[in-house]
C-alpha cells in the first residue's frame, strides 16, 4: 500500500494509464450507442410493419406511431446494446470517481493568499 493507505494500483503513477482505459470506455460507450442508433434504423427501414408468426415476427418495435415486428433474437439485440453502452460508461465514471477522483486539488492562482 502506499502512505496515503490507497491501494498500489491506485498510485499516481498509474494515473495516465487509468485515464486512458476511462477515456477508452468513454470512447466504446459512445461507439456502441452509435451502432445501435443504426440497427435500429436499419430495422425500422427493412423489417415489416405486420406481424408474421410464421417466421417468428411477433415482437412489435415502436417508433412513434410507426410499427415493425422482430423476431426474439432482434428484439433481445435491439435490448442488450444500450445496456452495454450504459454499463461502459458507468464503468468509466467508477474509475473516474473513485480511482482518479482522490488527488488532492493545486490551489488556484487568485486563491493563494498574498500577506
């Protein structure tokens, strides 16, 4: 452990690599949201707008007013992609808050006093 009792792999000299992994969590969260923001207009643009139970398309997608049916296994993508998104950028204000968040702060200049 180090003096301040922090973990060692919360040290400042991890600090950048820490910033880069937020940064790159940041950076996957924004890239999946915009992956699914385009399989959901893909779908809504090629899927049909009545259901056909024959092929499994049951499972209604809502897009104000404007209705395509899925199967399981489109509904369950259109689901789980922004619960990524979500769980990565979470993940990235965890280590921002409680790995990179404990430094303690330099004074700024007009707070320094001067007698």
């Amino acid at each position: 452990m180090s003096e301040d009792g922090r973990k060692a792999w919360a040290d400042h000299k991890y600090h950048k690599i820490w910033r880069l992994i937020g940064k790159g969590l940041i950076l996957l969260s924004v890239c999946v949201g915009l992956i699914h923001t385009y399989v959901w207009f893909r779908y809504l643009d090629t899927r049909p707008p009545h259901p056909d139970p024959s092929q499994g398309r049951v499972y209604v997608m809502n897009n104000h007013g404007i209705y395509r049916y899925l199967t399981k296994k489109e509904d369950n993508l259109l689901t789980v992609i922004p619960v990524i998104s979500i769980t990565l950028f979470v993940g990235a204000g965890l280590i921002y808050y409680f790995v990179l968040g404990e430094r303690p702060r330099k004074p700024q200049p007009w707070e320094k006093k001067q007698f």
